[in-house]
C-alpha cells in the first residue's frame, strides 16, 4: 500500500517540493521549446490564411500576446508551480486563437476537432501530474469546442466526436503517466546514486567522502563555533574478524555504527574506512572530553551481553587557521596513544 502511494501521488499531483525542484529543469527546457513551436505554428497559419477569411483582430492579437507574455514568464521563473501555470495560459492562449481562427471559415466544427486532439496529445509531455494535466486538457476543449458542439445531431456519425476527444484524452494521459514515471524513476535512480556515492554501504551512516565534505564546510565556516575531532577505532578488530569471521565482524561494525549514530546526534559522524569513524563535535574541550568518555562507555556496554568489544578515541581540537588534515593527524596520533596506553579509553591533545 505504502509504495502504490510512493508512486500514485507523484503522478497525480507531480510529487513533492523536492521531487518538483529536480523535475523543474527538464521541463523548463521542454516547456519552452513548445511554447515557440507554438507561437511559430500559430504565427504562421495567421499569415497563410486567406483574405476574405481574416479572424477577429482583437481576439487573434490577443491569443498571441498571451502566448508571447507566457513565454516570457515561463523563461524567468525558478519553480514548477509557475512553470505549469505559464504553460497552461500558454496553451488556453493558443487554443483560444486557433478557435478564432476556425470561426473565421466555414465548417468550424470540422476544423477544431483535428486541433483539439493535436493539442491533447502534444501537451502531454509538459505537465508533470495527471490532475493538472486533466484540467489544461479540460480548458483546451472548451476553448475549442464551446457553442459547436454537438456535430450532426440525428445522424449516424453524432458520436464520432465525443468519441475522438475521449480516446484522445485517455491517449493523452496514457502519455502524461508515461513521462511523469519516466521522471520518477530517474528522480528515485539519482536518489540511489547519491546515496551509493555519499553513504557507506554496511553502515548506512555517512562514508568518508560525505563525512570529509562536510567537515571542509565546517572547519572552512568563518564564525562557527570550538570543533573537535574524534578519531574511533575498534580494539582488537582483525582478531575479530580471524576467529569468528567477516559475518561477525560486519555485525561488530554494524552495531558500533548505530551506537557513534545515536550518541552524535546533531554532530556529523561516519565511517572513515576499515573499523575506523569519526565525529566532528560541535562543544569546548570539557564538553567533548565527556562526550568521548561517554561514547567509550556505550559500545562496551552495548556488546556485554554478547561478548566484550570496545573502542579506542583520539580527540583533537579542529585548528581552523590550519588545513584540516593537520588535525586529523592530531587526532590519529592521539588514537594510538590511547592504543599503547591500554584501548577502552579516550585520549585528548
């Protein structure tokens, strides 16, 4: 149920302000592409058709403003809501016109029903969601079909008509879908890159690549606070790995993972590689001091029901007039003193 939702509300209402944001270049580029198509084709039906049968000027002159106003919003704005708002009055604004267009020849009624269903197709693509794609489409055959409609009646071929606009609407969604879901797979793709490229497979905390981000971000902040860094090892890690084998020590990196996770909330932490993590905290020397300390004392309390594993953590302050791998250097020096020193323990310089 919960992934018939994950998938049915994006294609309904073109998914969330995130999901929109990552659409919204696509459909700019395509959006703006057949809006000038548009203007083009309206353009120069205007100029080939012949004298006796000019449109109302008013109207003509005014469907091409729109199309022209709709063109210019659509080239500057910066969200999705104003993007499937420009192409609407784009779209109305051209249906509008070719409707002016058909009333200035005989056999209107003809003329529209080929337009209407060249326009429900053709927009399909530029409206990300069904509901605003049904209700543009619902504008579109109004505005061509208002007054005209129905064709023949008493005749065999009345229901030809409706019979077009319904299958050229059920065609025109199909297409809608098709693209929205096209877009949703590769939003969700992109997603499962991004967390592939920045989060560490076995874990699931941050891997060295996002953890060594975003404290570049931190260390280079011009007014951020005092910053420690933690470097945490596992003791006796490969002897873990030597007598009970990898499975076990997946399950030791694992759960010492979800430990550093729980207590570094609202510090960034990761798995620098190996049984190696770190943490940027975030306090002064005495706070961190007790941080530490207490991190210590959660992963050996975390295995002593199943056996004993503990951590050994070397603190050093962040230098920021420094470049960061000093401090890491710091810290791992730090690390391996509290290694010769015993393991189980923190050792700050």
């Amino acid at each position: 149920m919960s992934t018939l939702r994950r998938v049915a509300v994006p294609l309904a209402f073109g998914g969330n302000s995130e999901q929109q944001h990552t659409y919204f270049a696509e459909l700019h580029r395509v959006g703006m592409v057949t809006q000038v198509l548009g203007i083009i084709a309206y353009s120069l039906t205007w100029l080939l058709m012949p004298a006796p049968f000019q449109p109302n000027l008013t109207h003509a002159v005014l469907a091409l403003l729109g199309m022209l106003a709709s063109l210019v919003v659509r080239y500057r704005c910066t969200t999705l809501p104003v993007l499937t708002i420009t192409g609407a009055c784009a779209v109305l604004a051209l249906t509008f016109g070719l409707r002016t267009m058909a009333g200035a020849v005989q056999h209107a009624s003809f003329w529209v029903l080929p337009v209407g269903v060249f326009m429900t197709l053709a927009i399909a693509s530029i409206f990300n969601g069904g509901l605003s794609y049904l209700a543009v489409v619902a504008g579109v055959w109004w505005n061509v079909g208002h007054g005209l409609y129905p064709v023949n009646a008493g005749l065999p071929d009345e229901s030809w008509a409706p019979l077009m606009i319904t299958v050229s609407v059920l065609f025109g969604l199909a297409l809608n879908v098709s693209f929205s879901l096209l877009r949703l797979r590769n939003y969700h793709a992109k997603q499962e890159l991004m967390r592939l490229a920045f989060q560490d497979s076995l874990t699931g905390i941050n891997n060295r690549r996002m953890f060594t981000q975003r404290a570049q971000q931190m260390h280079g902040a011009p007014h951020g606070g005092m910053l420690h860094f933690l470097m945490i090892d596992i003791d006796n890690f490969k002897v873990i790995n030597d007598q009970q084998g990898h499975d076990a020590g997946d399950e030791v990196l694992m759960r010492t993972a979800a430990i550093i996770a729980d207590k570094a909330q609202g510090h960034l932490c990761g798995r620098l590689g190996g049984e190696e993590f770190g943490i940027v905290y975030a306090g002064d020397r005495d706070a961190v001091c007790a941080f530490a300390g207490s991190l210590v004392e959660a992963v050996s309390q975390g295995f002593l029901t199943v056996q004993f594993v503990s951590i050994s953590v070397g603190v050093a302050e962040l230098d920021r007039s420094k470049e960061l791998g000093h401090s890491y250097r710091l810290a791992d020096e730090a690390l391996y003193l509290a290694k010769r020193q015993g393991k189980n323990r923190y050792v700050i310089v």
